[in-house]
C-alpha cells in the first residue's frame, strides 16, 4: 500500500463514525480520540473477545475498581518515583520532547530549531488530582488498572476460597501524560487497558494446560531475528523463564489472530535488563507491524514477581499472604511486635488501640526503617521506644508466604489501530478507487446489512421485517434503501460488514432473499 495508508485510515475512521480526534471544536488536544458509534461496537467487540479467553475459558473473575488512585498507594507500587519519562527542553523555542525521540548519535536536537538541547530532566507522567475540599488528600489518576487488584488481594483470595492460583481481569482507562504525543492512536494520554493479574505459588509458576499446549508456536525475536518456536521449546532452552509466562504468551498471540492481526506481522520482543520495569523480573512484548510506525508494542506479559503485594503489605501493614497448609506442625521463632501502651496511649490517644492492633499484624522483618501505620489514610510514623521487637517460638500448622504475578497486560486502542490497518484493503471498480475493510465476524461492528433491492414498498416492507427480527435476537444489522444497490454494498464494505441481505422481486415469488459475502465477491 502506499506511504500515506494511515492517513486513510484515520479519514475513512472518521468519516464513517469510527475514530476521531476528541475537542475538535475547540481546536483539538494532542493525545485523545473519540470512539464513534460504530468504533465503539468494534472496540467493545476486541474487548469481549479478550474477556471471553480470559473470563469464560480460564475462568478467572472480573472486578472494576476506581481510575482515581491515592498517592500512597502509588508510592507504595514505585510510580511516584519511577513512571516518568527522559524530557529535553528547548531553550531557544521553549519545546518539551521525550529525550528518546530526538536522540541523534547520543546528542538530542531539537526538531523545530535544529540545536543541541542539553537541558535533560526527569518527569513524573501521572496525572495528578485531589481528593474532597478544604482538608485535602493528594491522588493520580491511575496508570494502570492492575494496582487496584492488588490492593483488593485479601478480599479476592478469601472469594476464591484461599487457592492458588487464581486470576483477576479488569478492563478500564489508564492515564499517561505524554510529554509530546505524536503518533495519533498510538500514543494516547487517556487510553483503554485489559489486564489480568495471576497469582501464583513462586515455588510453582507450571500451568495446568501447558502440556496440551506446549507443541504450539510463537514468533520469537532472537538475535535481531523472528523464529518460530514451540512454548514448550522455549521453556526447555530457559528463552522464557516459566511455563506460565509462555502459556500467556500463547494465549495473546491466539487474541491477536481471532482480532483479525495478521500472523506474519506479530512477534515477541524480551525486555533487556536495562529497559525492565521495576517491578518486573522478566517481560515479553507482544509488537505489531504497522506501516507507518513500524514495530509497536501492544501487549506486554510479565513475572512481576511478589513485588507490588510486598510493596503494599510493607507500606499499609495490610495482611496480603497466602497460605500453604503443612502436613504436619512446626515449630517456628518468629519476630513479633510487642507494643508499650504506657507509652503509645498517651502520645496517640483515641487512636492508640487501632495502631497497637495494626502493629501487632506487622512482619517486622518487613521494615528496615521505622515502623510507619496508616490509620484513617494517613501515614503514622510510631517512635521505636513505643514498641520492642522479640522473638518468640509459634507452632504453626500452615505457611505464609507472598503470592508471585505473572501480568499480561493489553493495549486495546493499540490493536484497535492494528485491526484498521491489517483488515484494510483497496481496489477498483469500475475505474472508481474501492475500499474494503475486511474485519472477522466477531469483530465486525455491523455483521448484515438489509436492503431492498429498489424503493418498492412491498419488497421495502419485507426487508425491514428482516432487519427488526435480526436487531430483536441481538445481531447488529443496517437498514439502508437510498442509492443504487452497488453504492449500498460498498457502504457497507467500507465499515466491514460481512453479510448483506437483499430482498428482491424473487422473495415476492418464492419467499427467498440473496445473501451476499463481502470476501467472496
């Protein structure tokens, strides 16, 4: 296809109620799109298939927690300090740019002046906000959906009936204020995420259908090259590092496919250490070929190991243990906190007996600094002369431990794109450029169109007939009875629309309709 394919895109997205640039009236905001009505459908059809796989055929469980996060929370996860992006900032025309946009043989020029930029600093790319009036709590909107699973860990392994492993879907908006976003849909401020948080023994990260599985293949990139290797293969040769991180590594690549990508332009890329995520032992990405930007990431699968539960546990005081039951007693030493109420009740008052409960709970072992508690969502440091740490023998008959996380975690306004471009053809008819999108079934936002084959009112009446039962048993269907009947088609072909029904003069005779096939005519 030729250069400016994304530009046709984007114009046929828009002018078919698909995609467009949000605020336009008021000159438009970098960074955020629109959903149409018919874009809409699509994106909430890529979202259904994603929790079909994950929801129904893993049988994980599906929660929705808020956008707006507390500031403690995000320090305790490490994106306080380090969500932030490398920016230049111009000195001559004043430009903000992420660093690695511009680096040129390790200077960074800038693109409006042509001059070296020297003034580097870090920035924080969440969006910051405030919780109530006057007596105020600081907040971000969040960055990603998976902290608000992990804080909910203790209610959602008692739901699961304390069993590992279990996991936990959650589709909702994250938020990344993007320095200078300039690749349209691809690089959003305000973007869609599907993320699934499985927890696991990390004595045991195996998977229970790998076996049946492990001969399957992905495109793995290996030295600068994609090879196509079985899961099992790769697991065997240590390529990946657990079976569990593979399997989910398989399943996106299946997503991917069953969304309409094309197979010959996926692969997975493996973090270098220096690129990893802090909280992130080892990570795959899943990239999709796009003409125009290349190689994009849209997937990423994580081990990200016990860090975000230990984080909380050790900056809340919140009980986030699993639990291994032993076959027999042991007797352990263990460190506990031993609280001093004569001299913590006088310094704490009425809230003397929620720290002394709270500290109580806490793993000392935990805390290589002073002890801090939150109570009534504030942070409490306690002085150490109003507590002494001792070690005590427990028998125990079950053991505590913190669960690891394996994390895929999807991009769906990256493979919405994707989908656009890969299903995206042209051709001519009649001398006349014709497009087609040639979206699968499941993804398709209209699946028939209904037309009669002229403005005739008995054949008219017929077909809307047709288009009510089908929009009455909940299949998206198009009436449409303006134009030649080839101009309909191709209304229909632009939009994706695999079937279309045309009711015509036979149907008055025999009872029959024509049923066309986008993709075999």
């Amino acid at each position: 296809m030729s250069k400016d394919k994304y530009d046709k895109i984007i114009s046929l997205a828009k002018r078919r109620g698909i995609l467009n640039p949000s605020f336009e009236i008021y000159g438009g905001v970098a960074g955020f799109y629109s959903y149409g009505p018919l874009g809409s459908i699509i994106k909430r059809n890529i979202e259904n298939i994603w929790r079909g796989l994950y929801l129904f055929r893993e049988g994980f469980i599906e929660i929705d927690t808020p956008t707006i996060t507390p500031y403690e929370v995000l320090k305790a996860s490490g994106h306080v300090d380090e969500f932030t992006d490398l920016t230049a900032i111009c000195d001559s025309c004043g430009r903000y740019f992420k660093a690695e946009d511009i680096e040129k043989d390790g200077k960074y020029i800038c693109p409006v002046c042509n001059r070296e930029i020297k003034n580097l600093k870090y920035t924080n790319l969440m969006f910051q906000t405030k919780i109530g009036v006057g007596d105020e709590r600081r907040a971000f909107l969040r960055p990603e959906t998976a902290q608000g699973i992990f804080t909910e860990f203790h209610n959602l392994y008692r739901f699961v009936r304390e069993k590992l492993p279990f996991g936990v879907i959650q589709i909702g908006r994250g938020y990344r204020n993007e320095i200078a976003p300039r690749q349209g849909v691809i690089r959003l401020r305000e973007f869609s995420m599907a993320e699934a948080e499985i927890f696991f023994d990390p004595e045991n990260k195996k998977h229970e259908r790998f076996e049946g599985v492990k001969d399957e293949k992905v495109p793995l990139l290996i030295k600068d090259k994609i090879e196509r290797i079985s899961v099992g293969a790769a697991v065997e040769k240590g390529i990946i590092g657990n079976e569990a991180l593979a399997y989910y590594m398989l399943l996106t690549h299946k997503f991917l496919i069953a969304c309409g990508i094309n197979g010959d332009k996926i692969r997975f890329r493996q973090h270098r250490k220096d690129e990893l995520a802090h909280y992130a032992r080892e990570c795959w990405d899943a990239e999709i070929y796009s003409d125009r930007f290349g190689w994009i990431e849209c997937v990423g699968i994580a081990d990200r190991t016990a860090y975000d539960l230990e984080s909380h546990i050790k900056h809340s005081g919140a009980d986030l243990y699993a639990i291994k039951r032993l076959e027999t007693p042991q007797e352990i030493e263990v460190e506990k906190i031993e609280v001093d109420m004569g001299k913590l009740g006088p310094l704490f008052k009425e809230k003397a007996r929620v720290i002394r409960e709270k500290l109580e709970k806490l793993d000392p072992s935990k805390f290589e600094e002073e002890i801090e508690v939150e109570v009534d969502g504030k942070k409490i440091k306690i002085p150490k002369d109003c507590y002494r740490i001792k070690r005590v023998k427990e028998k125990v008959s079950v053991e505590r431990f913190i669960p690891h996380v394996i994390e895929p975690s999807y991009g769906i306004d990256r493979i919405f794109f994707h989908v656009l471009e890969h299903n995206y053809m042209e051709t001519t008819k009649k001398g006349e450029e014709y497009r087609v999108l040639k979206l699968p079934y499941l993804i398709a936002p209209i699946k028939t169109g209904v037309f009669p084959l002229v403005s005739d009112e008995r054949l008219c009446k017929i077909a809307r007939d047709i288009h009510d039962t089908l929009r009455k048993n909940c299949i998206e269907s198009y009436y449409d009875e303006s134009g030649s009947i080839g101009r309909r088609y191709a209304r229909m072909d632009e939009i994706g629309t695999p079937y279309c029904i045309t009711v015509d003069f036979d149907t008055l005779e025999d009872n029959t309709v024509t049923i066309r096939d986008r993709d075999t005519t």
